[in-house]
C-alpha cells in the first residue's frame, strides 16, 4: 500500500518543483476568476474614492506553480484600463520554498514566506512594511496545511508574543488552520477579505459558523457576539459550491521522487469557496 503523500512537507514540494512547471488546483483560472471578482472587499469597489488607500495589495499564499496570481493580476489591470485614476492593485505570489516562477515575473513579485510563521508575515508585508493586506487568497494550501496535523511548539518570536480571546499564548497554537486564521488576521486590513478555494465543504467548521447578512448588522450594532461566529476576527460571509473535480478518464500524476507516471482515478468531489472577512 503506497505511502500517503505529505501536502504540508516542505522536502515534498522541493522535490515535486524540481520536475513541475505548471498544475493548477481544483478549478482553473479562467472558471475561477468570476467566483472571485463578486467577492472582493468594498475598497475595489469602482465607486470607493481614488484617494482611499494608494494601492491595493492582495497576498496569494501557497502559489506554487499556479497561473493564478498573473492571470488576476491582468484581469485586474484589464478592468481598469479606461477608468481614468483608476486605484493600483498588486497581487504577489508567494510560497515556503521556492518554485520554478520565482523570479519569472515582473508583474507578480514573488515573497518567500512561511504564512504558519507571523514573524515571516510581519516581515513581507506590502509598503515597506507599512501596509498589511486587502485580501489573501489561497487555493487549496489550506487543504496541505491540513494534512500535517498537529505544529510543534517553538519558542515564540517577537512577534508571536501574546495572548488570544480565550487566554492562551498565541504561540502555543498547535492547529495549523487555527494558527492561520491568527497570523493571517494580524496582516490583512479591517475590511479585507480571505478567499479560500477548497476541496473541502467544512474547511472552517471547527473555528466558524456561517454568517447571515441580517446577523452581520446586528454585530455592527454591537449584538452576535458569538464565540464560535467571530476567531480572531473573522467572519465566514460565504460558503459555495463552485465546481466539481470529476475526470472520467482519471488524472496522470508524476512521482515527483522516480519521475515514473501514473493514471489516478478520484471520486466526484466538490470545490468550495470560503470567503472570509477581517472584522
């Protein structure tokens, strides 16, 4: 019986970006993209004023050897031509070990960042350091992350150094999703959003419930203060079913160690979009 595959280890993506230039995850830019557009933070809005914020910064994490960050980033660019003072956007790709994009684009910066570490994050944020992020995206590195289970517990950095809603010391967090949302809620802008592409229909379901737009209010009147509603203040707005990964013919994968092909056949699955917003 083969080995499981590791998606969380470092030495496995070394190894598979030694051979792999191109893989997409789950869904394609092209079908992806649409999902993506309605659900950008109210700072892209066409009508929000020029002089709000000088340029929107958007994090892609995990990119491995993804189209995606290039792909939004001209359909970004694509949409603002013929606005006039249209506001900046700069996507940036970004991975824990370095892929065979990493110094390809001039258009998408590449950051080599660790997003599990929050000293990594601290130290790769946009404007010098000045800025935090407008929204992140991931497509499936939550899913990898996943499959390592549970994070050992280092000494914290000058950064990881306090404590959550419940009293813990943050770097005492051994839940790779749980630490996420932390480190990810200290970089991204009030307002900004997470978009995560997932394999997975309850991804989240340990750390947030689904939230109303009518509950939503209620927070901003100072009601809905639920505990399991609000981590490290996120709210899940959206959870949608926006493909399937069905191949009837099977998949061909690479062994990334011997370079020998196989046809893998996988059941139907859902791919799934979690949008979440920093409160």
């Amino acid at each position: 019986m083969p080995t499981p595959t590791d998606f969380s280890s470092p030495l496995y993506w070394s190894n598979r970006f030694e051979s792999e230039n191109s893989f997409e995850w789950l869904i394609s830019d092209e079908d992806l993209l649409p999902f993506i557009q309605e659900s950008l933070p109210s700072s892209f809005a066409d009508d929000q004023k020029e002089d709000t914020e000088d340029v929107l910064n958007i994090l892609h994490f995990g990119s491995g050897t993804s189209s995606l960050g290039p792909s939004f980033q001209h359909h970004l660019d694509t949409r603002q031509k013929g606005k006039g003072k249209a506001k900046q956007v700069q996507v940036y790709d970004s991975d824990y070990v370095p892929t065979p994009t990493t110094t390809s684009s001039s258009v998408v910066p590449f950051l080599l960042l660790d997003v599990l570490s929050l000293s990594s994050l601290m130290q790769n944020l946009p404007g010098g350091g000045e800025e935090k992020w407008n929204l992140v995206i991931d497509k499936s590195t939550c899913d990898a992350i996943s499959c390592g289970g549970a994070l050992s517990i280092d000494g914290p950095s000058i950064f990881e150094v306090g404590l959550d809603e419940e009293g813990r010391v943050i770097a005492s967090i051994s839940d790779p999703i749980e630490r996420l949302l932390y480190n990810l809620s200290q970089v991204t802008q009030t307002g900004g959003r997470w978009i995560s592409i997932s394999y997975s229909s309850n991804r989240f379901d340990n750390y947030l419930s689904d939230w109303p737009s009518a509950h939503k209010q209620e927070h901003e009147k100072g009601h809905g203060d639920n505990e399991k509603e609000i981590k490290y203040g996120w709210i899940l707005l959206k959870r949608q079913m926006i493909s399937t990964t069905y191949i009837p013919s099977g998949r061909v994968v690479k062994d990334p160690r011997t370079g020998e092909e196989r046809v893998v056949h996988e059941p139907e699955t859902g791919v799934w979009m979690y949008v979440l917003e920093r409160v």
